[in-house]
C-alpha cells in the first residue's frame, strides 16, 4: 500500500511518495550506499533489507508499489531488492532494462516507477505479464495502491489530488499537505493512512532541479509530534559523482 506523486515544472521535478505497510514492520531512515560503483541515497526496510525509494548520484529515482494481482513467486525473493537494482542504471533506460533483466518469477507483482529530468517509465509485472511504458511529460500524475478495495481507494485519492495539487509556485507544499492528509472519519483510505493493522509508516519527497538533486525524509512519529516542515532528514546531493550531505534537521 502506497502514494506516489510526480510533477513535472520548467524548474524541477518531484517525486512524493508515502510508505504504507503493517505497523510492526520497521525501517530505517535513509542513507548513502555505495554498490557495484553506484552511489544511491535511499530508506531501508529493516525486516528484508532493501527499499521501496531512493535516488541515484546521476539524478535518477526509482519507485517501488506492491501490485496485488493473483499470482504467487516461486521463492518469494523481497521486492525491496529491485529499486536498488534500478538504481545500477545511469539512466531511465538502462535502469528499466535492469528491472525487466532480473528473473521476476522469483518476486510477487509490483509496479516499478523510473523517472529522471529527461523521462519516466513505469514497469509493471502481474506475477504472469511484464510490460513497460514511457509515461510521457504529463506535469502532474498520482497512482497508488492498496490491499483492500484498491479501485475505491485509488478513486478517493485521486480525487483528494485534484482538489488539493495544482502546478504552481507553492506546488511543493500542496503535494506533502495532500500526502499527509487523513480525515478522522475517512482514515482507511487518507493518503496518510491508518487501519487496525497498518498504516502510513513515511513520506520521502525527492527534488530534481539542473543544480543539485534533494532528498527529504519524515517518518510517522517526527510528523505526528513536529508537522511536516520541516524535514527530519535532509540529502543534498549534487550531480554526477560528487558526495552528497546529510542535514537532520
């Protein structure tokens, strides 16, 4: 179960999303990795290790949604590990072509969103089918999921979005205030949400602009206790290969 969000302005790109999964499930707020010659900033599941977010040193992003499709893996490999395998690619194209080269009999279906300043793609596998698409340059898009009632939830939010998201100057704060949305009543289906067993456990917002690429991170507990401004953690990470910083704030 989750949100995700990107638009597209002359100036940046956004990436928003949130992370809904069983309360008992823990993770670890992001940090720099380096494999295979890759430098990659990304939150960790701490149960399979792995992660559904990160971004990469050449201003690359990859996303991971859980697909609920009926359809078992062979050996029930975590997803967690194909954002990382995204994240090998230097660009859109070469990170999906790793995604749809590993043996996805092994994983449960997903969908895998790529996107960089130049393009996205969406990879999508039903357990059965693999297919990719380009996503094109549409400024504002929002797909989610969810284990229950995923038509009538994916619905709510989408409506929720049109109301509250619109491309403009203060675009950046309209996406975290609809990511962090709940209505009391409504909460089994709010962005930020909250069933008996589950619930939105972190929001990550990742900017691309020309100069420099961002990370944000807040986790449940910092957004309860302080807001969502500002971040709890902070990455600044400038092009190509060059370190990137870390503000907790």
């Amino acid at each position: 179960m989750c949100t995700l969000t990107l638009l597209r302005a002359s100036d940046r790109c956004l990436i928003t999303m949130n992370r809904d999964d069983l309360i008992a499930r823990p993770e670890a707020p992001p940090r720099l990795d380096v494999s295979h010659g890759a430098r990659m900033i990304a939150p960790l599941d701490l149960k399979a290790g792995g992660t559904w977010i990160g971004l990469n040193q050449h201003g690359l992003v990859a996303c991971l949604l859980n697909r609920y499709d009926h359809a078992a893996p062979l050996d029930g490999l975590s997803r967690g590990v194909i954002v990382p395998e995204a994240l090998l690619g230097r660009d859109v194209g070469a990170a999906c072509d790793r995604v749809t080269g590993l043996d996805l009999s092994r994983f449960a279906p997903f969908t895998c969103v790529i996107v960089s300043r130049a393009a996205q793609m969406r990879v999508d596998w039903t357990g059965r089918e693999l297919s990719s698409v380009e996503l094109g340059a549409e400024a504002l898009w929002v797909t989610t999921s969810s284990s229950i009632s995923e038509r009538e939830v994916a619905a709510k939010r989408r409506g929720l979005f049109d109301q509250l998201v619109r491309p403009s100057a203060d675009s950046q704060s309209a996406l975290i205030d609809f990511h962090t949305s709940s209505r009391p009543q409504e909460a089994w289906w709010s962005p930020w949400m909250t069933r008996e067993h589950a619930h939105t456990k972190s929001m990550t917002q990742i900017c691309l602009t020309h100069h420099q690429n961002q990370l944000h991170y807040w986790d449940r507990a910092h957004v309860e206790a302080h807001g969502h401004t500002p971040p709890q953690y902070r990455f600044v990470a400038m092009p190509a290969a060059q370190p990137a910083a870390q503000v907790a704030v």
